[in-house]
C-alpha cells in the first residue's frame, strides 16, 4: 500500500493520536467512513436519494388484522 509498510503506518497512526487525542478519533473515523461511502457511490453513479427510494420499494407491505 504506497511502498508502506506496518512501521510506517503505526508512526502515522501514532502522529494522528496525538494531534486529534482519543475522543475525537471516533468521529474522525467515521467521518473518513462516510466520505468514502459517499465517494464509491458517486463513482457508481448512485445518489442517496436512489439508495432510499429502492429501500421503500424493497419492504413488504404491512400484514392487515381484522
């Protein structure tokens, strides 16, 4: 992975601790989760609106009682 290897990115992920601390990391994780989410499905030519009106279609009808 770019000529890196595991000392290399243990020195960086150590350097991101230290700048960012341990209670921000999370969100910081999940924010770079959600950008490269948003990203593969912009390459894919998705839009999260699309991903929803498929999610709605996809779920059954409610069972009537009476």
């Amino acid at each position: 992975m770019f000529g890196l290897g595991f000392p290399e990115l243990l020195l960086i992920f150590l350097i991101v601790f230290i700048l960012f601390g341990a209670n921000k990391l999370p969100r910081l994780g999940a924010g770079l989760g959600e950008a490269i989410r948003n990203f593969s499905q912009a390459m894919k030519g998705e839009k999260p609106a699309d991903k929803d009106k498929q999610d709605v279609s996809e779920q059954k009808p409610p069972k009537h009682i009476g």
